[in-house]
C-alpha cells in the first residue's frame, strides 16, 4: 500500500496557536501552584485533550466548577456574558480564541443586524450569538423566513460551515428577496484542505481522514470525499482503521485542522504497515 497526504492538513495556525497558549499557561499555573483550567474542549480533539489533561489541566464549563485559577479560553471562543462572569470570580484568562472567530466577534459586535450562519450547538456558533443582541441563527435555507424583508442584515459565517450550503443559504435568500451583507468567509484553512483533498483525490483508492467525529471541519472534508464518490473512511486513531482499507493500493491521507501530526503519523504508519 502507498499512503500519500495532501499539500494542506492537520493543525491550522489557530489551533496550533491555542494549544502553545494552553501549555504555557500549564507551566504558569504550576509555578504560581495555581489550578490551570480549560474552558470546554480547547479543541474538538480527543488526542489533544488527553494530552492536556493529562498535564493536569481540567475542562470547566462554569465558575462554580472549580477555585478560581487560570482559564484557557478555548479556540472556539467564549460568550461576553460568560466571560465576565469568569472574570468577576477571580480567575486569570489566558485567550487562546482563534484570531478568525476574535474577528467574527467584532464584526457582530459592530453590527445592527447582525445575522450568524452556522450549526446549532456548535462552541463556535455559541460564542458569536453570545456577541451581540438580538443576533439571528440561520442553519438552513428554511431559517431564512426568521428574516424581514426591507431590514439590512449582515451576516457572519461559522468559520468551518460547509462551502456548499452556505451558498445554498445565499442563493436562496436572494430568491426571497433578502440581501444579508457578508461580512466574512469560511476560514482560509478549510478552503485550502478541501482544495488540497480535491487534488489529491484522482490519484487515490481511497481517502481516510483523520481527526475527531466532533469536528465540523473534520466533518466536512469526510463528507467532502464522500460526495466526490471515492470510498472514504473517517478515522480517530490507528484502531479505528476498517479492515476494508486495508485492501486499496493507494490511500489518500489527511486531517483536520484540529488533528495533530503525531495522529496522522501513528495512522499513516498503520496503513503502511499493512494491519
């Protein structure tokens, strides 16, 4: 079997970032004999949350969770309200948002009518709803009808919503009559990942892509080979390698942007091996 990899996976310069913050707040927190804490997932990745927790730091979602300490705001941001509450109970922040969503939060901030396009749910969509007043979700083309016809809405992206939908959402919304400015773009670091696998492809059997379930983008690069009908397998450690991948000749590697190189190389190494 042949394992080749893209000309973009793994990390991105956020990430890679926010968990350089994070480790350094580690050693701060021991020196200062401080509890160092992390603000739900650093990342949606479950090797790099291990690592981090296993230096010690601890997932915290509230105040009241822990004795005040250092807070490692995750990458994926964190809620004004939130955040002053963390603040006014004494802990120390150290921001390890990513710069992409630090810019989303400012762009909603300094909007009248600020509209987010993105998932329910998602830590990032939370933080940036958490940005503003009276700040609208649009996840599908059905939400449009939340919208007023004649009110000047501007629009922020989720940084890892998927390409295709949301210029369906665009689309359609022009249809309705609706003309919601937007302010910003899918992150720079999954259109190069989705293009970088779009070039990979032809020459593969098979894709698998590495990274965790809970990862939008992880996500959406899988969805992305899928839909570009080659056989393609979402993988979250060398275990979890199907027996059927196994059997390509030439196999297609890469990651998301929350995925670490160890990752990737213990996968890649499995597959070369050949069990």
């Amino acid at each position: 079997m042949r394992v080749i990899l893209p000309s973009a996976y793994g990390f991105c310069s956020g990430v890679r970032s926010a968990v350089s913050k994070a480790m350094k707040a580690s050693r701060e927190a021991e020196e200062r004999a401080l509890p160092c804490l992390l603000y739900g997932d650093l990342v949606h990745s479950r090797a790099v949350m291990d690592e981090l927790c296993a230096l010690g730091m601890v997932r915290i979602d509230e105040p009241s969770d822990s004795d005040p300490g250092i807070l490692v705001i995750r990458a994926h941001g964190i809620p004004d309200e939130e955040r002053k509450a963390f603040i006014d109970a004494g802990y120390g922040i150290v921001d390890a948002t990513c710069p992409v969503v630090l810019h989303s939060q400012n762009l909603i901030r300094s909007s009248t009518h600020p509209v987010v396009i993105g998932h329910e749910g998602h830590s990032e969509v939370r933080t940036l709803l958490g940005s503003g007043e009276g700040v609208i979700l649009v996840e599908s083309e059905n939400d449009l009808e939340k919208l007023e016809k004649g009110i000047p809405y501007e629009a922020v992206v989720q940084t890892t919503f998927s390409i295709p939908d949301l210029a369906a959402i665009m689309a359609k919304a022009g249809e309705l009559g609706f003309d919601p400015r937007l302010l910003n773009d899918v992150c720079p670091a999954s259109h190069q990942r989705r293009d970088a696998l779009s070039e990979l492809i032809p020459g593969c059997s098979c894709i698998i892509v590495a990274g965790d379930p809970g990862s939008r983008n992880t996500v959406e690069l899988w969805e992305c080979a899928k839909d570009l009908g080659i056989p393609s397998f979402l993988v979250s450690s060398p275990e979890d390698i199907p027996e059927e991948a196994f059997s390509f000749p030439v196999v297609g590697l890469t990651a998301g942007a929350s995925c670490p190189d160890t990752l990737v190389q213990s996968i890649r190494r499995r597959l070369e091996d050949g069990r």
